[in-house]
C-alpha cells in the first residue's frame, strides 16, 4: 500500500478527537481565547450540557474580516509572534482550537474590533456556508451547535447532559479561579450558575466554591528561590469525601497534574483521614524556562524541570500555613431549635403527656446522704425532683492551682467534665468542648515529631541482610536514592543487576517489616513522584499508633489544673485543631448559639 497525503478535512478530524474530547474541552479553548484577547467581561451560555449549543461573548479586542479567516486556518495564531515558545505567557499558542472545534460543529464566528467593522462567518463541520457583515458591539461571539452531529463514532461515546454540564461547570471554576480580575457568567438552560465580578484571589475561591472556605481556610503565602506559592486551602477538619475541589494553577493556567495533587496529599499527611480530601485553590509561579507547558494539545498537562522543587514548595507552604493556624478548627454551625420541653402550666408537662413514674435515688453516690434535710414532695414532680437530687455522672476533681482567666486565653478554662471524656471550658465568646483523648493523640504526636527533627531516624540492624528481588529499573530508581532512604533509617545497597540488599530497616517500623512489599512500594512513588513519601508515611503512621497509646484515655477523671494545662498545651501546639486520624478535637458554642437554644434571643 502506497503512502497519501491526508485531505485537509480528515486531518482537521483528526486534530479535532486531539484538543476537542467533549463539550467541555470545547468551552474551555473558547473562554482561553476570550481571556487572551484582553477581556474583562465574558458571558458563557449553554443549552443541553453543551451537546445543544455553546456559546461564548466577550468584549475583547476583537477580529478583522481577514484575521477572522486566518483564525479558522490550522497554525495560525497571534500568540506565538517568534519561535520562543517556551516563553508564552498566554493560555493558547497552537492555532488548533478554532479550526479542530469548527471541523466538527455548525461553527458561528462573530466579532468586531473598536475601530472596524463586525464580520461574521458560519461554517458547517468545516465547509464555510456563510461570510458577511455582522452587527454586534466590539469584542467576539462564537457559537458552537451540533458538536460531532456528523461524527456519529465520536457522538456515541459523549456523557448525557447532566454529566457534560457538570464537566463544563468545572472547567468555567477553574478559568474564573485563574483570572479572579476579569468578570464570568455562565448560564446553562436559561439558569444562571455562575455570577461573579473582579475581586481578590480568596474572595473569588470562596464564591465559586463555598462561603464557608474564608472562615474555614488558612492562606498559603511561601517563597522558594524564584518560585512562588500562593492560594487558600482548609483547615484539615474541613475537608470532603472526595478530591474535586483541588484546583491547582501554574503561571496562572489551569492544570491537572499528578505531582501537584501529590503534593498536596503529601502536605496533609496525618492531619486529615485517609478517605477525606481538602479544599485548596493553590497557584504556584515560576519562571517560564523552568516549566514545559507544550505536553499535550489540550494543555492540562505540564513537566517541570525541577520537579522535587515544586513539590517540595507545595509541602512546604501548606504545612508552614496550617502550623501558623495553630490549634483553630473547623467552625461547625450550630442549628439551635426551641426546645420541647418546654414548661406548659402548673406541673410542667404538656396536659396530654402522661408524668413520669417517680424514679428512685441513686444509691451510693453520696449525694442523698449530703442532702439529709432533702424531702422529695409528693404529685406529679416526684421525677423532676428525683432528678435534680441525682448527681452528676461525671465531674472534675477539685484543683490545687487558681483557675486562670477564661479572657486570656483562646480555648478558655476549663469548668468540668462530662462523660469523663469531654472537657467543658469557659471562653470569652462561648463554651468550648474539647475531647481528651483526641487533644493529647495529637499532642504527644507534635512532640515525637519534634524530638526527631534534626537527628537521623534510629535504625535496627539486620542480623542477616534480606535480598530482595526486582525490576532493574527499580533497582536504578532505589540505587539513586540510598543517602535519602538512609536519613529515614532505611539502609540498602545494590547486590546485583535485579537485586537490592536491605541492611536495616527504621527502627519505628518494629520488627514485622516486610522489605520485599516496602522496598516496591518506594520504588513505585519514585516512579511516580520522584521522591520517597511511602516510607516517611509508615513512620508517620506507627508514630501515630505510639501516639494513641500513650495519649490520656477516654475515660479517665482529670484534675482542673490537668485540664488546663492541657488547654494551654493545645493553644501552642502545631495542628493541635484535629487528631492524628483527622477528626476534630474542640468544638466551641458561641453564646448566640445557647441563648438560641434557650430562647433567649
């Protein structure tokens, strides 16, 4: 068979199934184009997910007749005026979009520069069946209908509506999350999603995400070198069942990136549980040289050429912002409603509800002996008041230090115990409830952690080494990293083409390592990442587990001036607002909240 040259419709096909996978890849080319020509307003509509219709206006600068021609010619572009590609700033550069997205759709291209006239030009997947005067205001309408309407292959294997819409929903969050200084509406059927105008960085995440995230959210400001990490992400106690409210920004371009999510999920280590997943908006910046952003025709992708300095730029900057937040947590509302015991007449009880039978006291608590001159009354109250001679299930023991002023302090001073669990302390602004056990877990794991910075992780010799079989580019993998496996006590060396050699293993991991499943477990994340987080999470894990046993229990009556020292302890403790498993160790409740409850206010 002799070789052809492709027709110029079956390449733009084929260029096409490259940039334009569904609607929302579509959508997402369009705005890109709407923000590069200098927009400061851009209205979205959609009907039907996008499968009906996209359409996209802008007030940008606009196009000539002649430009809007060159526009829909395969590698024509005003983005990329020399060969410098590395230095775009912009968020295209190919010149496929609008010819690829106009092969396969009933394409309507509109636009009128400031001093020009509006031109307007229809083509029919890829045949020009229209090209005359257009009268709207400066600035581009396109209008995108019968995506893949000829592409049946391609048709097929599109979502339905619902699924497309919430594709491009996400994609119009994360365009108006990049350009927070440029107005965004999206409408889809005729309902308005998104509303948004220019405002800071925070303030536009917190609109297109939740309102809760200002109150709930630390802001990340950090520096490496000539990259630069900024953004907002959660308290760990504020946190979701599912990662997509990442939205990572590099140089201001949307982006998906293994590394970047990696990163994050590294810097939350043992402070948010395995399942849940933060809220972030993170945009790093960096000189355009040190990043490739020509990987892939959609341009979701990117490759750094320092890798393990991004990453640990990420990590870096998250943790320093949570350890700077302290001991705050999550603030969880409280929906007070009226009571329904309400008093109601003379006895106390609603007239239709029966009184309760009379209850005894309980015996042996001493209490009753205390109240010697105490008579329970006879009638309809004898359980009320059997009630209120019982005595408390728990309580505090006296204390032996002066209480301290409940003003000075943050998490306040502590009043009692309940279920011998729970502190109750006294703040300027409400009560604070804080679960012991939770409190001194994370406590005695903050002091662990400290006690090792600086010092190379004990290591347990093997009394003979292990040989552990493997892939040889695994072998390469761990060979290159030995001086950092063997800061984190983890000794190997090479003993072979397809062999490694484990002489010690950390020492916190106790005795029942496996080295086979540990050292293939490293080499994957060095595949994948570049650096060894699987081994630094193992010991973080069992000092987790060391933690949790040596914490106070559940269960056990403290002391006031214990309780307090434990309030003081937490109010300069690092990530002192969540235990080691990601749950919360204090919750307050404001004084609006009780007098809510009582009906007070």
């Amino acid at each position: 068979m002799s070789i052809r040259r492709l027709p110029s419709d079956l390449i733009d096909r084929i260029a096409a199934g490259e940039v334009v996978e569904r609607p929302a890849s579509a959508l997402k080319e369009l705005v890109e184009n709407a923000v590069d020509a200098g927009a400061k307003r851009v209205a979205v509509r959609l009907e039907g997910g996008g499968l009906t219709s996209i359409e996209v206006v802008d007030d940008g600068q606009g196009m000539s007749a002649e430009d809007m021609g060159l526009a829909l010619e395969r590698h024509a572009t005003s983005k990329l005026p020399d060969e410098h590609i590395e230095d775009v700033a912009s968020f295209g550069f190919r010149g496929e979009a609008l010819p690829s997205i106009a092969s396969v759709s009933l394409f309507t291209l509109e636009s009128r520069t400031r001093d020009g006239d509006g031109w307007k030009i229809v083509t029919d997947h890829g045949k020009r069946i229209e090209d005359g005067p257009a009268g709207i205001p400066p600035g581009t309408r396109v209008r995108v209908e019968q995506l893949f309407g000829k592409v049946p292959a391609r048709r097929k294997f599109l979502r339905s509506p619902r699924a497309e819409y919430q594709a491009a929903l996400d994609t119009m969050r994360r365009l108006a999350m990049a350009r927070p200084d440029i107005a965004f509406r999206f409408d889809h059927d005729a309902r308005t999603i998104i509303n948004v105008q220019p405002q800071s960085a925070p303030e536009r995440v917190a609109a297109l995400l939740t309102p809760d995230l200002q109150k709930n959210a630390v802001a990340v400001e950090h520096r490496r070198g000539e990259m630069v990490l900024e953004g907002v992400a959660s308290l760990p106690t504020f946190n979701r069942g599912m990662g997509d409210q990442q939205y990572l920004f590099v140089n201001g371009r949307p982006v998906k990136d293994r590394l970047l999510t990696g990163a994050l999920r590294g810097a939350y280590r043992d402070l948010i549980a395995r399942d849940r997943h933060p809220i972030a908006a993170l945009f790093v910046s960096l000189p355009t040289h040190e990043v490739d952003i020509n990987v892939h025709p959609a341009k979701t992708e990117v490759r750094f050429r320092d890798a393990a300095g991004v990453r640990g730029l990420i990590v870096g900057g998250v943790r320093r912002a949570l350890e700077e937040a302290g001991h705050l947590s999550a603030a969880h509302d409280q929906h007070a409603a009226p009571a329904q015991w309400q008093v109601e007449g003379q006895g106390g009880f609603a007239a239709d509800q029966a009184a309760p039978p009379p209850q005894p006291l309980p015996q042996g608590t001493g209490f009753a002996e205390q109240r010697s001159d105490y008579v329970a009354p006879t009638g309809r109250n004898d359980g009320l008041h059997a009630i209120m001679a019982a005595a408390p299930l728990a309580r505090a023991e006296p204390s032996t230090a002066p209480i301290p002023d409940a003003t000075r302090h943050p998490l306040g001073a502590a009043r009692g115990q309940v279920a011998a669990t729970y502190i109750v302390a006294e703040a300027e602004d409400g009560l604070v409830i804080v679960d012991q056990h939770a409190a001194h877990e994370r406590l005695v794991l903050e002091a662990m952690r400290k006690a090792r910075e600086g010092d190379d992780i004990a290591t347990q010799p093997l009394l003979i080494p292990e040989p552990v079989e493997m892939d040889e580019a695994d072998c390469e993998r761990l060979e290159e990293a030995i001086p950092d496996l063997a800061r984190l006590g983890l000794e190997i060396e090479r003993f072979g083409p397809a062999t490694m050699l484990v002489r010690a293993t950390p020492a916190p991991l106790g005795n029942k390592v496996k080295a086979p499943q540990l050292l293939a477990d490293i080499a994957a994340e060095l595949a994948e990442l570049g650096s060894a987080p699987t081994l630094q999470d193992r010991i973080d894990l069992v000092a987790g587990t060391m933690a949790c046993h040596g914490s106070v229990r559940a269960g056990r009556i403290l002391r006031v001036d214990e309780m307090n020292a434990l309030l003081r302890q937490m109010e300069v403790t690092p990530h002192s607002g969540q235990c080691n498993h990601g749950r919360p160790t204090w919750v307050k409740l404001a004084h609006g909240d009780i007098e809510k409850l009582f009906g007070r206010k």
